[in-house]
C-alpha cells in the first residue's frame, strides 16, 4: 500500500476531526460537571432549609399540641372546680380563724 498524497491529506482531515471533536467533547464535559456542582451545591442547601423547615414545624406542632391540651374544655373545667375547692376552703380556714381570734381576748395571765 502506497501512501499517495490524497491519502495523507485524507488522514489529516480525520485527525483534525478528531482533535477537534475531543476538544469539543472535553469542554461540553467540563462545562457539565460545573453545571453538576453548582446544582448539588444547591440541592444541598434545599436540604438543609428543608430539614430546618421540618424541625422547625415539630416544634411548632409540639407547642400547638400542649396549648391545646391546656386549653381542652375539660381540663379548664377540672382546673376551674379545684380552684374553687381552693378558695372555698380558704374562707372556710378564715372564718375559723377569726372565730379563735375572738376567743382569744389578746391578754395573758402571768405565769409563775
């Protein structure tokens, strides 16, 4: 086989092609794999919003949680009949109070 002219150019051309397309191939590669850490950079940062957005709503439904407990009609109503108890027996404690009070004219006898 015989290397002709026409051949030799023919062998450049395809060389060239090659070349040329690897370096094209080489930058679309590059320019992807920055596009692909810009987009996991922000995938991450989404996660960590969204994971402090989910923290941030179990503690909100936590609080939500007990303020309705405290607030349930029944618990207010227990609560309500106690403090009455209390108070009924607060003036009950008083008036026996007072009554000893008024047995007790304030003088004392001397003791020897």
């Amino acid at each position: 086989m015989q290397l002709t002219p026409e051949m030799i150019v023919s062998l450049g051309a395809m060389a060239a092609s090659v070349i040329t397309s690897f370096a094209i191939v080489r930058t679309k590669v590059q320019l992807i794999e920055t596009e692909l850490k810009e987009a996991q950079s922000k995938l991450n940062k989404i996660d960590s919003r969204l994971d402090r957005n989910d923290t941030e709503t179990d503690l909100v439904s936590q609080r939500l949680s007990v303020i309705s407990n405290m607030m349930d009609p029944g618990n207010r109503e227990r609560l309500h009949r106690s403090l009455e108890r209390l108070q009924v027996e607060s003036e009950t404690l008083r008036r026996d109070v007072e009554v000893l009070q008024k047995m007790h004219n304030g003088s004392h006898k001397k003791v020897s």
